[in-house]
C-alpha cells in the first residue's frame, strides 16, 4: 500500500500540473517561445555544478569521520547512488551510497554516518536558505512571531552539533534500536564548515532556478533571494514528506503554489516542472561524465577496485 502511495501521489500531482498549464496554454506557450536560451543554459550549467558541489560536500563529510579517499572516487560514487533518488523508496540512493562506498574501503557503519549526517546538512542549510522568503511570509502572518520562530530555529541549527542529536537516536524507543550510533570528530569549526557548504549549495541552487525563471519572464535581480527562499522551502517540503521519492511531485506543487505570489499559477507549473526537467537533464549529463571517466561498467568497477 505504502509502495502503492509513492507512485500515485507523485503522479497524480505531476497530472495536475500538467493540466494546470493546458488551462492557460497560450499565455505559457508565449514565454515559452520568447525564451532565452543562453540563460536556460546558464542555469543548466549552475545545475550541473551543484553535482559537483555535492560531491565535494559529501568528500568533506568523509573527513570529517577521518576516511581518506580521492575526490574522483567520491565523485563517481556520488552521481552513481544519486540515480536512485527518484525509485520509490525515498532512501533507496543512501543504500546504493553505503554499499558503493564499501568499494572505497568505508565500513556499513560509517557508510551510514556520512549519509545521515549528509541529509542532516542538507536538511539545515535549506531551511537556513528558506528563511530568505520571511519578508513575503510576514505579508501573511504576524512578523514578530514569524521572525521569533526563525530566531529559535536558526539558533539550534547553528550551534548544536549534530552529532548531539544523533548520539539520542539510539535511544528512541522501537526505532532506536535500528539506527546506528554516528561517527563524526569534526568540532565545532567544522561543524560551521559543514553547514556553510550547505547553505552555498542552496543559495547556487536558487541561482539556477533564478536564471531559468529570467530565460520566460522579466525578472528584477532583487527577486534573487526570494527565489531561492522559495525554493529551499519547497525542497525541505519534500524532503520531509515519506510518500514522495526526491520530493518528487510534492516540493514541484508546494514550489508552483508559492510562486503563485508572483506569477500566474499556470506559469509557476511549467516553471516548477522545467526546473525539474533542468535539474534531470543536469543529472544525465553528470552520470554521462562518469561513464566518460570511468568507463560503461560503473558499479561493477567498484568490486574492481577493493
């Protein structure tokens, strides 16, 4: 049923966007046939370079349990696992990650370190990012209240080392006793460090998106930071909704609901949905670098190579 759940939701919200845009076709085919495609392309190679920075961001991680291995190598696992994000089974990527990663030389445990301390980063420097969209919030809601709740939120995601939050998970009751104990020596510059790559990785994010979005409507530079607000708040949606894999459908409405605030729900659809056309495309052209470095055989090279 669950299983079930993780197809029919995403496509039928999928569906839903894709008749959200036939509603108002003609006003969408126009921005779609004044479009820049130097811009489309510059926000293609942002995407692209924010696989790069994922590896890199997940290399990092490697150190800070002390593993050494070389970027390539982290490179070529990365891209490879990050393929099974959009399989049902929203963790089904972390897996393949953890087993790639026994081909470097890294144990099951911190296998399973890096990949939670990975989502945990990931999870912190888009809500971090996602605070950016406060001054449209406040149009809505209370501003003191708004701003006091960002305050405490920004507080705890910026002085408590995750390796406190996680050295509690193996006492949950029930659950506790599946969850490994995390690995983790950086201190708390390293914390900081960690967590600042996060926060650049978002903010380039919504770059892209930035400059897709400017290829179909005028868009002011000022917009810039509410556009990656936006963006980062739509991602932390679907990352935290289970029936969703890689927030698939889930964060693509949450984000053309939020763009209802400057365009026409229509335009902010196909925006969403070419965003996640981008953001697959970019993906297939990093997974096609791979298999120019490292040849067709990708996983089987891994056993190669112990």
């Amino acid at each position: 049923m669950q299983k079930g759940l993780k197809i029919l939701v995403p496509t039928s919200i999928l569906f839903f966007l894709v008749w959200t845009i036939i509603q108002k076709w003609t006003l969408v085919f126009n921005q779609i046939a004044s479009a820049n495609f130097i811009l489309l392309l510059a926000s293609l190679v942002v995407l692209a370079s924010t696989y790069v920075g994922g590896a890199y961001f997940w290399y990092k991680i490697l150190q800070a349990i002390s593993f050494q291995t070389s970027f390539k190598e982290v490179f070529r696992v990365f891209i490879v696992s990050n393929f099974g994000r959009f399989i049902p089974g929203v963790v089904l990527h972390y897996v393949v990650r953890v087993y790639l990663s026994k081909g470097l030389g890294l144990g099951v445990k911190e296998g399973l370190s890096t990949v939670f301390l990975e989502a945990y980063y990931n999870l912190a420097g888009a809500i971090i990012v996602s605070l950016l969209a406060l001054p449209i919030a406040a149009k809505f809601f209370p501003p003191l209240w708004l701003f006091s709740v960002a305050a405490v939120v920004l507080s705890v995601v910026v002085f408590i080392q995750p390796v406190k939050v996680f050295a509690l998970l193996p006492r949950l009751p029930y659950l506790g006793k599946y969850l490994p104990e995390v690995i983790y020596k950086n201190g708390f510059r390293g914390h900081l460090s960690l967590l600042g790559l996060s926060v650049g990785f978002f903010l380039l994010y919504g770059v892209a998106f930035f400059l897709l979005i400017s290829a179909f409507v005028d868009n002011p530079l000022s917009r810039i930071l509410d556009i990656s607000g936006l963006l980062s708040a739509s991602w932390v949606v679907g990352f935290l909704t289970p029936v969703a894999p890689g927030g698939l459908g889930v964060s693509d409405f949450s984000l053309a609901f939020l763009l209802k605030i400057f365009y026409d729900f229509s335009l902010a659809s196909f925006l969403a949905l070419a965003f996640r056309f981008n953001l697959f495309l970019a993906e297939c052209l990093m997974f096609l670098l791979v298999i120019k470095l490292f040849g067709f055989d990708v996983v089987s090279s891994f056993k190669r190579s112990k």
